[in-house]
C-alpha cells in the first residue's frame, strides 16, 4: 500500500489507541487544511503483510485508522484499500475478531455513494463487520463537537461518522445510485 507514514499509536482518532496508516495524495478540498505538512513527507510502499503484523503485535492499538491526506483520491488508493480490507479479512477470519477500521475522509456524505457503490465498498464494508466512515471536509473556524460513534472530539460540524456495524450503505445521506431507500442507519 502506498503511503506517507504509519503511526503506530494515535489516540485522538477514536475513543482507543489506534495505528495510523497516512495516504499519500489529496485534492486540497478542505479550506485551511490541518495535513498541509504531511504531503512532504515521501511516499513509500508498505506490503499489507507487514503493516497487520505490526497492528497484531503492538498490545495497545485497537483500531486501524485510514486518514492523512485523502484516502479515496485516486482509483490507485482505492484498489489499495480493497485489497487491504482483503488482506484484514484473510488475517481475521470472524467478523467479532478484526479490528476497528476507521476511514477518515475529507468527502461529504453525499459525495461518497458514488465512490461506495462504483468500487463495491457498499458490499465490501458490511462484509468486514467492524468499520466506521467519518467524513466532511475540514473547515477551518467551524466548532469542534464530541462525535459518539468515533467516541472524540472531531473538529468540525459538518463532519458526521457512520458505522458499518450500524449502518446499511443504502442509506438515503450516502446518495448511492440504484440503491433502496431503506435504512438501518444511525447515524449518531
């Protein structure tokens, strides 16, 4: 997987101690971007064998966070991702055992259901079971609130996080074409 960085231990992201994987391009679409400074950093490549044996021995993470400058980019990241949920999968074999996998993304809600369904995440994020999709752009000056699935504070308040244990990708706010408008989601 292509990268800037993996952080073994963050704690800001969700309500445990996390590993962040940082992605290594990003549009620039939130005003006032708080990640300006990771784009210098050098991209470097970072078999998905070796980034879950580091989450596996590391006693204190509980969560793999996806995040940095922009997860969703580029069809490259994306197919990065695919495979990576993949790779949790095979590693994981039970839905109860994998980690917490949070994509944070800086894509509202309603231009997501485009991105889901063309590259099957729709299907794929139920199939891994433990996941949460925080997104909204950053924006800059905006109030910081206390967001209860992630279980922090995140900063702005057009930002919202769903839960793929909570959450059918079918959900009328994700906007995803051909799908049915029932929902089992909560988004709180």
């Amino acid at each position: 997987m292509k990268l800037k960085q993996i952080v073994d231990e963050v704690f800001g992201d969700y309500k445990e101690a996390g590993m962040l994987l940082i992605f290594p391009e990003c549009s620039w679409k939130c005003e006032g971007c708080q990640n300006k400074h990771l784009a210098l950093l050098e991209t470097k490549n970072f078999p998905d064998e070796d980034i879950i044996q580091r989450f596996q021995e590391n006693p204190f993470t509980k969560c793999i966070i996806l995040g940095g400058l922009e997860p969703f980019y580029n069809e490259s990241s994306i197919d990065d991702i695919s495979m990576f949920i993949s790779h949790l999968i095979e590693a994981y074999p039970t839905k109860e055992d994998r980690p917490m996998l949070i994509i944070y993304t800086g894509y509202e809600m309603n231009e997501l259901g485009n991105i889901l369904s063309k590259y099957a995440f729709d299907a794929l994020f139920p199939l891994y079971g433990n996941g949460i999709i925080k997104c909204g752009r950053y924006v800059q000056d905006s109030s910081p609130y206390f967001n209860n699935t992630l279980g922090v504070t995140i900063a702005s308040l057009n930002q919202d996080a769903l839960d793929f244990r909570t959450c059918s990708f079918a959900h009328k706010k994700f906007n995803i074409p051909n799908a049915s408008k029932t929902s089992t989601c909560d988004p709180s």
